[in-house]
C-alpha cells in the first residue's frame, strides 16, 4: 500500500512538473553558515586514568533557495562535517576531507492541486512544536533531515500536518527489511490561553532497523504514539504540559538499543552569511 501511494505521488509531481517553465526562475538567492565549537562528553566509567572524550568541530552549509513562480519553490543546502584533526591531519601534505554532502533538498508546492494543502518533498528537517518528537537535533553537528513527504493545512485556528518518512529503504537482502513513519500532527490555537497539538504517529520498522534479518523472524516490529502538548500563558505565568502513550510491539530493541551518553557543548559560535 505504501509503495503505491508513493509511486502515485511521484506521477502526480511529475505531470504537474511538466507544465511549470522552471528553467524560467529568476528569483534565485544564496546564503550559508559557518559553526565551530568545542564539545566534551562526560565520562562513562569511574576509572581515574581514563579522560573524557573532547574534539573540536566544523559545520559549514551552503544553500540556494529558487522562488520559481507564486506557487513553487526549491531549497538545496549542502553540508560538510569536519572534526579538527581527521581526514586532513596536521602532518599530512595534501586535504583528505571529503565530508560533503546534501543535508537538504527539496521543492514546495503552496495550495497543491488547488487542495488547500501545502506540499514539501524531498530530504528536509522536521520540527514539531517543542522538537520532542521530531526536531532537527541542532546541538550534535551534522543535525538530523528526514527524506519525506509532508503535507500541511491551514483552516481557521487549527494547522493540521501529515507526513511520512522512509528512514530506511533495503532491497537487496531478499527480507522486508524497511522502516517508514507516519504522522498526523493537529494544532488548535486560542486554547487555554496557548495552543494545543495532538500526535498520531505508526512506526513500520519491518524487522529492518531494531534487530537483523537473521534473528528477527516472527517479530512485530509496528508500533503507535499517541498523545498531546499543551502550552501558553495564563494568569501571568507561562506553562506546559505534555503527555505521550506508546504501543504495539518491537521485538529484539531491547538487544539493539544501546545505553545514551551525556555531552556538553561548549564555546559555540556560529556565522550566518546571506546575500
């Protein structure tokens, strides 16, 4: 079912696509970002000789953004990583460093198909209210983009979202083996002085990314989240609550999962360029 709604989105961008003179955009702009900081991430034993694990980072973005008419437009942002000291070492005579890639690419389609419903395909961050859920992990380096489809609507107080991404597309295994999500996001403003946004999210990870191929079988690896956030201001005071309920069934996460770390960052900087 999956496989058929995407192949059928692809048609339908692709006839709409056609009919759009894209080579005709003049409204092109470029803009970039340089970040370099200093990070150091707590020790996990209490073994007096060890030392705790610090590096410096460089985060370096370059993005070009295309208004191709009233109704379409396309964001392309490329990114590279580098920790001081690897790949392009000190003591070595030529640059190494070859960490760059597509962060995000993706195009937007306003009022698709005249649906009211706003459209965002491609590799792109996904931020939901207070990032619990889904956010762009802005304080690790490389930050986290999802390849996805989301769709949006707005309807007096109440946006509502869907969307769906594959985190994990495996084909030559001769097992199911691919994770996707879905999610239904709400938000309702003038509520209690603030907004309130309900989440349905399904979890389809086909025994692909929790557990292998090999020790997998007969697991049910499908699972819901459910809940709400509420957040405002009353009687002078700003509040939030949240609550979240899970189920279903995720065979061998509990091998597959490993124990959080701690880090902390320090001595961030960062530079935005646009123009």
């Amino acid at each position: 079912m999956k496989r058929n709604l995407i192949t059928l989105v692809a048609m339908t961008v692709a006839a709409f696509f056609i009919g759009t003179e894209i080579a005709q955009a003049a409204d092109v702009s470029f803009s970039g970002q340089i970040r370099t900081r200093y990070e150091n991430e707590t020790k996990t034993t209490f073994d007096p000789d060890s030392e705790a694990l610090d590096f410096t980072a460089t985060r370096i973005r370059l993005n070009a953004k295309s208004n191709i008419n009233d109704t379409t437009s396309a964001f392309i942002q490329m990114q590279s990583n580098h920790t001081w000291g690897a790949a392009n070492a000190a003591h070595t005579a030529s640059d190494g460093d070859a960490s760059v890639g597509i962060h995000q690419g993706f195009f937007t389609l306003k009022n698709f198909a005249g649906t009211g419903w706003n459209a965002k395909v491609g590799r792109q961050q996904i931020v939901l209210d207070g990032h619990r859920l889904f956010g762009h992990t802005g304080w690790t380096t490389g930050a986290q983009t999802h390849d996805a489809i989301k769709l949006t609507h707005s309807h007096g107080n109440n946006t509502t979202t869907y969307g769906y991404t594959m985190a994990q597309e495996l084909t030559n295994t001769g097992t199911e083996n691919d994770m996707g999500t879905h999610f239904i996001h709400s938000n309702f403003q003038g509520v209690l002085g603030g907004g309130l946004s309900t989440y349905l999210i399904f979890t389809d990870d086909d025994c692909g990314a929790i557990a292998s191929a090999s020790t997998c079988a007969g697991a049910t690896n499908k699972w819901f989240t459910l809940g709400g956030r509420q957040a405002g201001k009353m009687y002078g005071l700003d509040y939030r609550a949240e609550y979240y309920h899970q189920l279903g069934a995720a065979g061998g996460a509990r091998n597959a999962i490993s124990e959080a770390t701690v880090s902390h960052a320090w001595g961030t900087t960062a530079h935005e360029l646009k123009g």
